[in-house]
C-alpha cells in the first residue's frame, strides 16, 4: 500500500475539521512547544499528570502521548493512570521512550508502560528503538548515535513483538508495523538543532491517530508534515532560533499545496 | 464610572515605574513566556512553589499569581501556603482556574484556594467560569467551548459570591466586580493559537493589581493592554509561532500612543 | 595572564568538535532556552532530576549544572545525588544560586551542595553571590539589585574560601578564582529583559569547562560568547522577544571573527 500526497492532505483537513483533545504527560524541557504545535496544526492540547485526575482527563480525550523525556517515580505513577484507563477507552496512546538505554530508569519505564498500557504507537530516534529492543546498548543522553537505517530491522521486531506501530525519526523516518513500511525523507538538518522536535512529532502522531483509525497512515501523515514544516521553515531561518517559530507559523499555515509540492515518500 | 485610555496608560507608566515584584505558582507550559511578558511590562518576576520558602518569598512579593494548570498535590500544597501567606499580607491575589470543570479535581482545588486564601481576582475563560459556580457543566480540556456572553451572568454571580473581580476573557473581555462591569474588545483572533497566552493575562492583572489598589481598574487595563499588544503584534505576525515573540517586543516597546490609537471600550 | 581572542575562538572550535553532553538539573523557566543555547553552541543538553537515575546520568555526562531556580525537596535530592557522583567521577559542576538571598531555602540549599559536590564554578548576579558570603543580605527575588563591583570583593573570598572559580554577571561580568580576575565587557542592557540568560550562561559554562579544564579561562570564554551573541543579536531585535530567536541564531552561527571584531576584555 502506497500513502499518497492526498492523503496525508486529506488527514489534515479531517484533524482540523475534529480539532481533537490530546492529552499529554511529557517533559518539562517541551511543554510549551508541543502545546505550541498541537493547537497550530489544529488540536486541542492538555498538559496534566496527577494520577487523581488522570481518570477523568482521559475520558475528555481522545488521544494520549506519554513521553518520559523528564521522568520520575511521581510521574511514571501518573502516566500508568493515564495509560490505563485510554487503554480500557480506547483511544490511541502514543509513548515517546526519550533517552531510552541511556539510563535504566528510562528503558524499564518504558517496558513497564508497553506491558500496562499496550501503546500503539512507540516514536523514538535510533538509539532509542534500539534500546528498547536490546537493553544493552547505550545511548548518549537523549539525542541519537545510530543510523535509523541500523535500527529499522529492530523497529520491524519491536512492531511485531508489542503490536503496535514504531515510528524512527531521522534523515528518513521510517513508520513500520512489523509487515509495511513506509519512509519519508522530508525534513532538514537545522532540526534536530531546536530541542524537543522529535516530541512535537510524537504529539502530532497522537493528534493524528485520535482522527484517524489506520494507524500507520496516521503516522505517516504527522512525519511527512512535521517534514515538510520543517523544511518550508528552514528556507526563511538563520538558525535554530528563528526555525522554532518559523515551523509554528508553517505548521498553523501548511496548505494541501504545500504538502503536494514537497512531500518525498518511499513505501 | 469609565474607564478612560489616560487611565490606562498612567496605570502603564506607575507599573514601569514601580516594577513591583509578581511571584507566580503557574503551570509547567507557560512559565518561561509567563516571565517574559512581566519582564517585558516593566515587572520583577519570581516563579517559586516549595511550600518550605512560600511565607519568605510572600514576604517580598508586591502580587501573588497561582495558576492551576498543571496541578499537583505538592502544588496545591505551596498554592495553599503562599495565598495564605499573601492574604495575611494583604498583597492582591489572582487566581487562573485553568481547566477548571475538566476534572474535579481542578474545580474542588479552585474552591478550596477561593475558600482559604480570598483571591482578590479570577481571570479564566467562559467555560472555566462557569465551571466554578455550576460544577456540573464539563469544559472540554482548557480551552474554552462557551461564549463569554454567556458566562457574564454566572462571573457576575461569582464576583458577589466571593467579593472579588472577576475576569473573563474571550472575543470581549469582562471584567466585573458583580456591581460594575467594564468590557474590552480589544485582541485578534490568532491570539488563542498560542498557548498560554491567558495565563500571561492572569500575570499582568498581577503586576497591574500590584501598583494600583483599584482591582477593577487593573485588570482592566491588564486586560486592554493585553488586547492591544496581541492586535499590533498580528499585524507583523505569519503565525502563531512569531506572534508569540513580537506580543512580547510589543509589550516591552508599548507607549501611550499605541494604548490611545488603539483602546476599544465599553462600559 | 591575559586571556586573547584567540583564545575564546579555538575554546569554541574545541567545544564544537567534541560536543560534550551537559547534564541539567535546572528550573522549569529555562528549561527549553537552556537546551536550545547548548545545543546551539555545539553541545548534547540532557535535562533529567530522578534521584534513582542521576549516578547513571552523570555516569555518560561530562559536565553537571545545578541551578536551584525552582527548588523543591524532590530536587534538591536529585542535585545531591547528582552532585555527589559529579564530584566522584570529577567532571566540572556548575552552581547557579538562582534567587539565593531572596529566602533561607535557597541560601541554605546553594550552601548543602557546596559543602557536598565541591562545585568547580559559581555563577550568579551580584546579589547571589553576595547572599552567599552574607546570608543577611535580602535579594529581590532573582533579579539583582547590587552592582557588580561591590560583589567582586565577595566573589573574591567566597573562591578562595571554597575553592571555586566565582563568575558574576553584569554590565561587567567578572569571573575570578580569588587570586586572578577576568572582566568582559561585552553584553548589551536588552539582555535582563530576557528571562533566564543568566541561566544559559551557567549552562554554557558547563559546556567549556567540559572540554576545557582551565577553569577561568572556560568561564572567561562562555561569559565573553554570551555577551557578543547578545550584543550581535540585539542588533536586529525589536525588544526581547526576538533577542531570544535572534541570540539563539547566532549562537549557532558564530565565527572566529565574530568574537575577533567585538570582544571586549579586561585583565
């Protein structure tokens, strides 16, 4: 199966047209940024964790990114609740496994969640979807040390061993459920200079999957658009500074054009 | 009573002069831009919520901003501890209901900090009103789904309840004491895409409050000038991204002028 | 000794090529300003505070920043735990007082961890470092209310006393081991508009000291790189909101004759 330019195009309309709540217990290093980029695109951010309130947000929601680039055991217990109960809902929880194998807090916070919750869809960088695979590996801190080429063949094993879709970030993004594969080969290299991008993909994949039932298209559609923001941002940024709000104001403005212009897909 | 442009810009220009210091207990996602834009207005901010330092910090502090958007119970607890510090004071204390109705948690926390600590003001949205004096109505997330017509009567209501202003902020801004109500249309409808940005209404009214005992009059030129520097900064803005920082450019540059040019009133 | 231009551009050439990860424990306002400045200058940001994963962390990391902006007792265990294994290993630990002075907790935490971690560097405003030496001084909040020339006598005992190289910031920053001292003139008044500049000029000081192991001149160069990004930003700033954009870009992009054509230095 091909995902073609007008389906990412037609993804697009259908999020801005349902505008939906995506709940959120990320870091604190992107709070703003993801909130930033979700209400652009046209989503509806919320940013809550106490497991008190975890129940009654969730229900409000209808997607979850949990994303534990600044754990602790506080808000491990509160992205458990959440977890939870979007898995007894159903709706889509997205886990972003930032810094996985670079502490083991970090990977046995991640499998505790994949065992709990059954996420449907994990997005990391190489090292990270390595780690998870393989505990052995290390990571340096949060950003990646892999070709995300190394790592597809774990991301397939991933998909397979958890069921659920594994989204690797990097020059290509490769979108995979163990069985189809798709890859983009949008974005620029000034982006993984702004801190927190590869979050705000993993938020986009949530608002995209809250509209969307085909997992893997969903996905494919927030990569291809974080992408081809990023890119369309760059041309009219000095440096990572300005490529940050450049990207919010492409994200708010990205047209069907844009995305038939620009968009570089392999399946 | 009118409340004129001059007043305004003279309540501009004693804030400058007088850079009172605004502690704020606000939520993860918006304390750096909440800083900035009180930086930007002329004020001394300090973001702080150990309940171990709150009574010292108090001590210093010309305002009081707690803002529930990412509450916790070690927050709550700080929360608790700094507004009752701040009311034994008798500094002004500006409560931001963030999601308020979402979660019960959210709407028992506001009640327990009006019912402990007297917040002089409470500046939220339509839904987030409402919310207060009805629990029953569900606000969807934090943003809001009423309009603030609708939510006039119950702020009214409110502020008699309580004794204290209460602010309302949409397409026109409410600000009313449950006697007197004063409206702002001032503001641009790009406004809502950045996050945060009421939150950072909630600061200023704080550091508007801090230099002038006439609550009312405050929050309304908190509220003014917030609608006047969003409405300038879109002017030279592609997108939520950059309109973002020139509100903060236009914030530090705003001069009477632009409050005279641009101030839309009703009494 | 002098410290040349020639100097603080191969700091930076030695910086860049070894992209040392920085491990933060830092406070939510700068969270993202902090990793965005390091990851601009050529360094890996790592923002992490669990206690159970600090040995771990600090164990990949080759500098540690402790800034207690918005300290708790949860944080203040992981900065120790932090810290201790800082010391250990002996990477480089920066102290940032944020706020010390302005109440007992932060005064007393600054104190805890310099009798526990041995911090290599100190870097605060001049009333920091002077509530430090003379826990009697009141600060406003976290914003400086001294000049920098009448803490330099302070900065001067507190290093020699704990054997710290001592950094303050100000219209002249001064960075001094208590025996020798360093002034840089760089900098533009626009900065303190800005919140938490202070903050990434701790962060940047960790990146230098990590791949430069004498001290005063590692300081010397991040504090003259942050005043010449300032000053060259400032330029084509409208107020601080695009500083902060515009200082992030050329941050990134700065030159050998960047820091040649405007680095102003006194011995």
């Amino acid at each position: 199966m091909t995902i073609t330019k007008n389906s990412i195009a037609n993804n697009l309309v259908q999020l801005k047209e349902k505008a939906p709540l995506v709940h959120n217990i990320t870091n604190y290093v992107v709070m703003n940024t993801t909130a930033n980029a979700l209400l652009a695109i046209g989503a509806s951010p919320v940013m809550a964790h106490a497991a008190e309130e975890m129940a009654d947000m969730v229900s409000i929601a209808s997607a979850l990114v949990l994303n534990i680039g600044t754990l602790d055991n506080q808000w491990i217990e509160g992205m458990l609740e959440a977890g939870k109960a979007a898995k007894k809902k159903g709706i889509p929880i997205i886990l972003d496994p930032v810094g996985a194998g670079a502490t083991p807090l970090r990977t046995k916070t991640c499998w505790k969640i994949i065992e709990n919750c059954s996420p449907t869809v994990i997005r990391g960088n190489s090292s990270e979807i390595m780690a998870l695979i393989n505990e052995g590996i290390k990571t340096k801190g949060v950003d990646s040390t892999m070709s995300t080429e190394d790592a597809l063949t774990a991301a397939k094993a991933l998909a397979l061993q958890i069921n659920a879709t594994v989204v690797i970030s990097g020059e290509t993004d490769y979108i995979t459920d163990g069985v189809n594969t798709h890859s983009i080969k949008n974005g620029h290299p000034l982006m993984p200079k702004v801190t927190g991008l590869g979050c705000t993909a993993s938020a986009l994949c949530g608002a995209f999957c809250a509209t969307n039932q085909n997992t893997i298209e969903a996905c494919t559609s927030a990569m291809a658009i974080m992408g081809i923001a990023g890119e369309i941002a760059a041309r009219s940024s000095n440096g990572p500074g300005t490529l940050q709000l450049h990207f919010l104001d492409i994200l708010y403005n990205l047209s069907t054009t844009h995305i038939e212009e620009n968009y570089i897909y392999e399946s």
